[in-house]
C-alpha cells in the first residue's frame, strides 16, 4: 500500500461539492506537495464573478498554479485522484514540491 498523506484545507462538506476550490498538501516519500483543486462547475462560476467584478479582463481568462480539476470535491475523489497521478507519474507535474526551509512550523 502506497504511504501518502493528505491534508485538505477548507473542505466545507457535501454541500459544496459541485462548486469548490481548495488547496491540498500530499506528503509522498517524506516530501510535502501542494495542489489546488477546482471542480468544473466552479470555474465557471470565478469566470461569471470575473465578468462581473471586471477582473481578468472580464473573465476572458483564468488560472491557478497547481490546478488539477476535478467533477466533485471530496476526500474520497480527492484521495484516488492523487494515488492516480502518483501511479502515472502525472503528480509531479500536477503538484508542486514544497522545500522543507519553506515549511511553517506548526
């Protein structure tokens, strides 16, 4: 079994699922990473409230370091998202690797 650690920052729940941003830190082979997990639907809503605020040139465009998107945000997604793209490699990409000086301590 794969020895990852997860912690995901400002999941509010079922509730949010379909339209949610959050952050996740992944220790992977006594390594931190970290990544922003968008679903669809909520791309579309930070494009309609860029349009409207006038940010990003109206919303004509978007990003987000570290993005990786997703249907729905919940652990459990989250969690075979991340054994996915560790299996395929894709995770060092995805995820960016956080030196250890950079660390907050807790």
């Amino acid at each position: 079994m794969m020895n990852v650690e997860i912690e995901i920052f400002n999941y509010k729940g079922e509730e949010d699922r379909y339209d949610e941003n959050l952050d996740v830190f992944v220790t992977y082979q006594n390594k931190k990473y970290v990544g922003s997990f968008f679903t669809y639907k909520n791309i579309e809503s930070l494009i309609a409230k860029n349009k409207e605020w006038g940010e990003l040139l109206n919303g004509r465009y978007f990003w987000a370091s570290d993005m990786i998107l997703v249907e729905e945000i919940t652990p459990e997604l989250i969690r075979k998202v991340i054994v996915e793209m560790i299996n395929d490699e894709s995770f060092f990409k995805a995820f960016s690797y956080i030196p250890d000086d950079e660390l907050l301590d807790d």
